[in-house]
C-alpha cells in the first residue's frame, strides 16, 4: 500500500485560506505543494516510516507518492509542516518591510502588526507538530509498552 502526496496535499490545504492558491491551474498548485512538502519531510526527523522511500517522479501524469502506507498521525504531522512551509515565504516577504498606503486618506497599514500576526501562527504550527511528534513518538514507544 502507499500513500499519495496528494492526500498530505489536501489536509495541508484545507488549513490554507489563501486566495491566490485557487487561482491558480491544478498542476501548478500540485507543483507547489510538491516543494513545500519535500521541504517539510526532513524536519520530521521521527517518523517510524521512511519518508525517503518514495516515488517523486511525475512523468506520464504517475501519481507521486511515499512507497509506504503512512499513519494519519504522520500525515497531519506532515501536513501541518507543509503549512509552516507555506507561511515562511510570506513570513521574509520584502513587502511587509515596506510601508503601505491606501488611496483613500492615506492611510498607512501596519506590516509590523501583520508581521506579528504570522509569527505568532508559525509558532502556534510549530507547537501543533512538536505536540503531534512527541505524542506520536511516545506513543510508539516500546519501552513505555
């Protein structure tokens, strides 16, 4: 049995409200989602299965794919990095270092504030997987039986 990128896919994207991602053409997304979870499979260092047996190759529109059948432990483990993955461009974006004005009156719009924002949602993903992993790992323990 294995496990189709896709299916990480999906739980990332249903924690994603962003607009610009459903603009985008199906291949395209299937692309982007493809780097941030090559991206995020190192980070999960605990994982019981290899994440390295996989089949990442898309020629003939194959379905890529990790060669195990992976618990959905490990997939909403990897899910959730697949966000973090996603926020980090928008967290070192040069935009939120620039100053934004409206049309209407001039009004300036803190990028600080949104800064904090998506930090603040970074650390609370990075605790979500951390508490995932150790539950995970914990619970999978054969010392602890």
């Amino acid at each position: 049995m294995a496990t189709s990128y896709e299916e990480i896919y999906n739980l990332a994207a249903n924690k994603i409200t962003d607009p610009e991602i459903a603009l985008l053409l199906p291949e395209d997304i299937e692309e982007l989602f493809h780097g941030y979870l090559i991206s995020a499979i190192p980070k999960f260092r605990k994982c019981k299965n290899d994440l390295s047996n996989r089949d990442s190759k898309n020629y003939y529109n194959n379905v890529r794919h990790f060669n195990v059948d992976l618990l959905d432990v490990e997939k909403e483990i990897l899910a959730i990095l697949v966000v973090r993955e996603w926020l980090h461009p928008q967290l070192y974006s040069a935009l939120l270092t620039k100053q934004v004005f409206s049309d209407k009156e001039q009004k300036y719009y803190s990028q600080s504030s949104h800064l904090s924002e998506l930090r603040a949602l970074d650390e609370t993903l990075k605790i979500d997987a951390q508490k995932l992993s150790r539950d995970y790992t914990y619970g999978n323990s054969e010392y602890l039986g």
